[in-house]
C-alpha cells in the first residue's frame, strides 16, 4: 500500500490531468450527444488544435527558466501568416521557399527577443509584450487588412492526410459507431492509420520496457512491474482506439505526423540532453545554477529563439488551415499555450513540467474549447471558464508543493 501510495503521490500532476482530459471528454461528448466523439470531429480536432500544441511545447521551455511566459507568440503566428502571404501571393515564390522564409521569420524573431532578454537583460515580461505589439503592428503593415490566399503545400500541411495504401471495408463487429450513433457510418477503414498506430504504441511498449530494465540494471529505482505493466497496456489500447476512430475518417494527419515529431524531438531534447538539464536547473535555482558553470544567458537564448521557431511553424500551421493568410489570426493564442502548460503540470516557479505534460494540457484546452463552441456557450462564458480552469490548476500546483514541504 506504501508502494502504491508513493506512486500516486510522485505521479498526480501528470495522470491527475490526464484523467481530468478523459472526463472533460465524457462530459462534453454525453452534453453533445456523441458529436464530440465522431471521427470527423476527432480528426478535425487534431488540426484545429495543432497551434496549441506546438505553442505549448515552446512555451514550456520558457516556464521551465523560471515561471517565465512569452507573450507575443499570437501576434508572431500572425506575421509569420503575413509573410506566408506576402511570399507567396503577393511574391509569387514556390510554396516550399514562402513556407520556409515564413519560419525563418518566425525564427529571427526568436532570435531578436532572445537577444533582447538575455544579453540586454530586459525582463521576458516586458520584451515579450514590446513583441506583441511590434509583430502585431507589422502584419497590419504587411497586409493593409487584406485577406490573402493560399494555395499548395499549405494546404496539404494544414488539412491533408497521407494517401491510403489499402482501404478495407469495415466488418460488422467493428461498427463501434452504431453503438455511439455516430453520424456517418464508415463503410472503408484507413489501413495506412491502423498501421501506424499499431507500429507505434508497439514501439512505445518496447521503449518502456527496455527503460525499465535498463535503468534497473545500471541500479536505479525504478517503478513495480505491474505498474509498467498497466501503463504500457493502458497507452497500447488508447493509441490503438485513437487510430482506429481517425481511420474511419480521411486516415492519417499530416498535422499528427508534425505533431508527433515535435514532440519526440522535444521530449529527447528535454530529458536526455545538457541543455535540457540545464534549463531545469535553471527553474530549479537559477543562482545555483550559474555557480555551477552553466552559462544561463545562453540557454535563455535559445530558449527563446526556439519559441520564435515553433511560433514559425505553427504560423504555416495556422495558415494552412484557414486557406488564407488574415490580419485577425493569432488573437489569445499566447493565453492557450500559457494555459495549457500550467494545466498540464508546468510550476508557476519553474523547473517543473514535461512535454508531455504540455501535450496533455493542449488537448484539455483544445477539447474545451470545441466542446464549449458546439453546445453554443456565449464565447465571453468561454474565456471565464478557461480562465477558471487554469486558476485551479495552479493553486493545485501550490497545494501541493505546500504539502510536500510539510511532509
């Protein structure tokens, strides 16, 4: 009982959320009648959220320095969307070069805060919020209140789906839609998704298996079997499900395939890296953390030329989606990937929080927000409620960070 309970305790800031993530489903998909749960909408869901999750994943990193936040990442996905119009529409340039001078862009940002906030010593706070009315000011410039086209790889990045190898009808026993009187029923499953889930929740057993023994062998504490046991178990049978609903659909997401890159990369870079211990130790104790030699004005660097250079990406991202480059994009995208860090686990303090954490936040403020808009609730109700939802998870973060001092 001990073993279970020092389980839960080190672990109920990740799988607390993830088990709020599963009621908030529930709830909203029993308030809409199932709607929140067909496969177009699952589907459509992954590449209407998209934004959040790359935002959330750079936004992290900065909540990691010391409960830092970057402000401007709306008004940067905004002219990031500019120039993808400005090059692309208006330039006429090949869709791949608009695309990558659109995240350059992105990227050279980063870099112009980054600077600002670690050589020059300017607070985040103030930096990010001159960016946010620099940036926002710039794609006005650049689109004088035009709404410009897109047309190309944009649009496949933001709403395309990898071609079927072999679409197979779908048996009877597997009509798992008439139990949840979806709206469409499939007649074809997606074997390109089935596939790919398969290899992967394969693969991400195996990766937990072999951690395991290899931390076990080098001496480390590691967790009871029956709880790997159950993990890899539970996450093999949810990316199973998630494939199989997202194949009785258009199949496999460009936007997942991004999605899912970023955050192996991400995650390697967090855990397995020296910039990446660094930046925890940073949050830990920042003094402590120079006394020890880690050049923190150059981790601050980066850290924000890397917000500027998922800031890019989910500007193309965002773009693509709405077909059209628009001087309106980007409004509260900040707030959301703020939000979505802070309920997925990240400390108000910082070194504290993981990209899966990050991940697991996004999907909560991305499942709100479409469950909120398809039960018709009055946008200003919204915001309150996600403004009361990210307020109950940090006082959750400091209840129990006072706790454990008292322990």
């Amino acid at each position: 009982m001990n073993n279970i309970k020092d389980i839960v305790n080190r672990n109920i800031r990740q799988y607390g959320m993830l088990f709020a993530l599963v009621v908030i489903v529930i709830f909203f998909g029993v308030v809409t009648g199932g709607r929140l749960i067909w496969p177009r909408n699952v589907s459509m869901l992954v590449r209407q959220n998209a934004y959040v999750l790359i935002l959330a994943i750079g936004m992290m990193f900065c909540i990691l320095t010391g409960g830092n936040v970057d402000l401007s990442v709306g008004s940067l996905v905004a002219l990031v969307s500019a120039m993808s119009g400005l090059t692309s529409y208006n330039l006429g340039l090949p869709t791949g070069l608009a695309i990558l001078i659109s995240v350059l862009t992105g990227l050279l940002a980063g870099i112009w805060q980054g600077f600002w906030i670690a050589y020059v010593k300017v607070p985040p706070f103030i930096t990010t919020l001159a960016g946010m009315l620099i940036f926002r000011g710039i794609n006005n410039i650049i689109l004088d209140g035009k709404t410009l086209p897109l047309t190309g790889l944009y649009i496949t990045i933001g709403t395309g789906s990898v071609p079927d190898i072999a679409p197979q009808t779908v048996p009877d026993f597997l009509h798992i839609g008439d139990l949840l009187k979806l709206q469409n029923k499939p007649e074809y499953l997606n074997m390109t998704m089935l596939l790919v889930g398969l290899t992967l929740s394969t693969l991400y057993v195996l990766f937990i298996i072999l951690n395991r023994k290899s931390k076990k062998k080098r001496g480390y504490e590691v967790a009871p079997l029956w709880s790997v046991v159950t993990k890899a178990v539970s996450f093999f049978i949810v990316i199973n499900l998630f494939s199989y609903w997202l194949a009785m659909d258009e199949g496999l997401p460009i936007m997942l395939i991004l999605l899912v890159a970023l955050y192996a990369i991400y995650t390697f870079i967090a855990t397995k890296t020296i910039p990446g211990r660094h930046i925890y130790a940073m949050g830990g104790n920042l003094k402590a953390a120079e006394l020890s030699g880690i050049n923190t004005r150059r981790i601050m660097f980066l850290v924000y030329a890397n917000m500027g250079l998922l800031a890019g990406v989910a500007g193309v991202v965002t773009a693509g989606r709405s077909m059209a480059a628009s001087p309106n994009v980007g409004a509260n995208f900040e707030l959301d990937a703020i939000g979505a860090c802070f309920i997925g686990g990240a400390s108000a303090y910082g070194g504290i929080g993981t990209i899966w954490g990050a991940v697991v936040g996004a999907f909560i403020m991305g499942v709100m927000n479409n469950g909120m808009s398809m039960i018709g609730l009055d946008v200003f109700l919204q915001s309150v409620a996600k403004g009361l939802v990210v307020l109950l998870a940090v006082a959750f973060d400091m209840y129990s960070k006072s706790k454990s001092r008292l322990g």
